[in-house]
C-alpha cells in the first residue's frame, strides 16, 4: 500500500508540473469601462480562453443592466464594446 502512495504522489507531481494545452487554460484580464447608464468607472473580469462571448452583466455602481461583448485573439483582448441593455 505504501508503494502504491508513493507512486501515485510522483505521478500527480510529474503530472502537475506539465504545462496544460492552451485551450484548457483560462486567461483572465480585466479592462476599465464607462456604464452606459450612469457614466461611471467599472471594473470588468474577462475571460480570453472564449474566442467571442457577450453576456449581460449590471453595473456595479448603478446595477442598471448592460450588453458586454468581446472579442479575444490568441489570448488577447481583440475588441470590447458595452452598451444598456433594456
């Protein structure tokens, strides 16, 4: 049984250590926008593992909704345009 725990502890190391294939990464950034409706600064959390995504997310200032969409290109923020959502 000990044998088998020691193998089994290498194995998850070696395996941890292995870098994971781009796509099963997920590449995070934020970006600093302007809400539609209020006006004012927000901080949004993106994540560029998706190639194009848009979603509706409220603002955190005035909860008003609002239409995210962006577009990511080999991990980068390709385009990122907000507007009100009814």
């Amino acid at each position: 049984m000990r044998l088998f725990l020691c193998l089994h502890d290498l194995a998850f190391q070696l395996f941890s250590a292995l870098p994971l294939p781009q796509t099963a990464r997920m590449l995070e950034t934020t970006a600093e926008v302007e809400c539609p409706h209020c006006g004012e600064t927000i901080l949004l959390f993106l994540d560029l593992s998706i190639e194009e995504q848009s979603y509706i997310e409220d603002c955190s200032v005035c909860c008003q909704p609002m239409t995210v969409t962006y577009t990511a290109i080999d991990g980068e923020l390709g385009s990122l345009n907000v507007e009100a959502s009814s």
